[in-house]
C-alpha cells in the first residue's frame, strides 16, 4: 500500500496572519482611470483650494518657488477664484451638482465596468488628480479590496509632463508610504492608436453630418504648455501634431481645411503656437464664415471646452464677422469613446485577465 494515502500527519494549511496583524487581501486585478480634476464647488472656498492643490503642481508650474508662491499667494487665489468660480457656474451640472468632468469621468467607469463585467476579477475605479476623489483614496481602497495588480489609466491621449507625469507621480507617491505594494501597469499615450483615430474620426463625421452649414476650416484645438516646456524635451506637441496629421488622413482633408491650435494659456510666458483665440479671429477677418471646433486632448468636457471654447472662442468668432460656428463634443462616455477604452484597458491587461 502506498504511504502517501495512509498517512495519519494532518495536511498542511496555509498559515493566516499573526494574531492582531491585518491578513493582506490578494487575486484583484484593479483598473483606475484617472483625470485632470474638478473644484468641489462653484463657491470661492472651494476655488480657491482647488487651484491651490492645481498651481502648487511643481509640473503645472516650474517657476522657483520662491518667485511663483508670492504670486500664487497674494495674487492669484485671492483674484482667480471668484473668476473662475463664475466661469464654472455657466457649465455645473445643476442636477448632481458637480462639474461636467465628474459626471462623465464617473459615467466612464461605469461604463467600462459594464464592459469587463465577464471578468469577474476585474475592479473599476476613477480618480483625480486635483480634488476628490483622490488618487491616493481610490487606490488605497482598491488595495485593502484585493486588487494586488493595477492598471493606471491617465486619461491624456497626449504625453505631457504637466498631465502625464504628475498622475503617474501622485500614484507613486501614495505607493512610496506603502509596505505592500501591488504590481502597476500604465497606459501610455494614445495620440496615435488607430481605435483613437478612428473613434475621433467617426464623432466628427456623425457632428458634422448633423449640422445645417458645411465648416470651411475644421480646427483641432488641444490644451496649450508654456513654449519652455516643450524646449526642455517634452513630447506633447509632437504628439499632438501627429493626432492631426493622422485625422487628416482619415477624414480626406489637407493642412488648411484641418488645422492645430493651441488654449487655455496662463500667465506671461510664450505657449504653443497657433493660439485659439487669435486663430478663430483671423479666421474671421479673413473671410471665413463657418467653422467648427473639437478638442482631441481632452478625454472628456470640461471648463476648457464647454466654457472657453463653445462659448468664449465663439463670442470671438462671431464679434470678428465670423457667422456659423460649431463645437464638436470631445469622446466623453459615447460608444465611440467607449470603444477607445475598452480596446485600451483590455490589450493593457493581457496576461493578467
């Protein structure tokens, strides 16, 4: 008879935890997606804590803190609150009572739940940079649930330092005060991913198709970086140029009926060029009649297009003698841009799913 099955030693049990020490959950595979970020509120306290988190970024801004805290401090968050407070208050979504970047991020994370739910394994999650909910919160919470491997979505097609960076930075960072640390993937940029490409390419087809005028210039308008930034290395504006080079192709359009502008620059120093605003007045003057705007930069509406360019660059069109004038809606949550993220996430998590 073979001793291994008359054995009388008891079998052997995986040991738990010493008594008083917590057991560390495992077999989670975690999926956050992270954003820019979003004030809590419209009032200035709220403001004023969201820009101080934001322009206290040693990425957003690089000026020596010695010369950029006296300003930030006596100047701009005692002026930019109130500003940008009644800016945001032109977009809030009234009925949840959160900005428009909240309420799409959140839908997004629904949505590509839904989208993996055969994985039964997998979590989703959403984060912000700047303001709540934190990335360190999220993560934190999806760790003591289990998830001992994450995929870290920053929801930037474009690489920039000043978006990028400082997501992969403030998870790292949570990750640093951590005795037990999950295995991390993270997304790269998606600038030029053909389900990117072609997702853009089809909301502005269907935008378009629905318009009662035919746009003479179509322009891709992406969040601008101080000229400096790029200067020192960063690939942001190669990634974005190649966005457009690629979306001309698809769409059967040439350098001038699609053209690259650069918004949303902050303080004395040279940006990116072409500028929006100086760009669409040009426009105008020259002649140009009809045109439309999309932001491929951005994964969803925010202040940035919902307020500077659907309302602010039109004001400026039209006062320069432009008459039709169109904002296409970034990807957000539609099916199109459902579909980048759901390719995106699952060709990221291979081998763990």
């Amino acid at each position: 008879m073979d001793a291994s099955t008359t054995s009388t030693e008891p079998a052997e049990r995986e040991s738990g935890p010493p008594a008083g020490h917590p057991a560390v959950r495992t077999g989670r595979v975690g999926v956050l997606l992270v954003n820019l970020g979003t004030p809590e509120g419209t009032d200035k306290v709220s403001m004023r804590r969201y820009l101080r988190e934001f322009l206290s970024d040693r990425r957003v801004i690089e000026w020596p803190r010695a010369y950029w805290y006296p300003i930030l401090y006596g100047i701009v968050l005692n002026v930019r609150p109130k500003r940008s407070g009644a800016l945001y208050d032109k977009i809030w979504n009234r009925e949840q009572n959160e900005s428009p970047l909240r309420t799409i991020t959140r839908s997004q994370g629904e949505r590509l739940r839904l989208s993996l739910k055969e994985h039964k394994a997998v979590m989703v999650n959403w984060a912000m940079r700047y303001g709540e909910p934190s990335i360190e919160k999220v993560a934190e919470k999806m760790i003591l649930e289990g998830c001992d491997r994450i995929l870290m979505f920053p929801l930037y097609p474009q690489y920039s330092a000043a978006t990028t960076a400082t997501v992969n930075d403030k998870f790292f960072e949570m990750l640093m005060k951590r005795r037990f640390q999950p295995a991390i993937r993270i997304v790269p940029p998606y600038y030029d991913d053909p389900a990117y490409i072609d997702a853009l390419a089809q909301s502005i087809q269907k935008r378009l198709a629905a318009l009662a005028f035919r746009p003479e210039v179509l322009i891709a308008s992406y969040h601008g970086i101080p000229k400096s930034y790029f200067e020192k290395g960063d690939p942001y504006y190669c990634h974005c140029q190649k966005t457009t080079r690629l979306l001309r192709q698809r769409l059967g359009l040439d350098e001038k009926q699609l053209i690259t502008t650069f918004q949303s620059r902050f303080g004395p120093e040279e940006w990116l060029r072409p500028y929006t605003d100086e760009t669409v007045e040009r426009l105008a003057k020259e002649g140009i009649k009809s045109i439309a705007i999309f932001n491929p930069g951005f994964a969803a509406d925010c202040l940035e297009t919902l307020q500077e360019i659907a309302m602010e660059v039109a004001e400026t069109f039209h006062h320069a003698g432009g008459e039709n004038f169109s904002h296409i809606p970034c990807l957000n949550d539609s099916d199109e841009g459902m579909q980048v993220l759901d390719v995106l996430v699952r060709r990221e998590l291979s081998g763990w799913i």
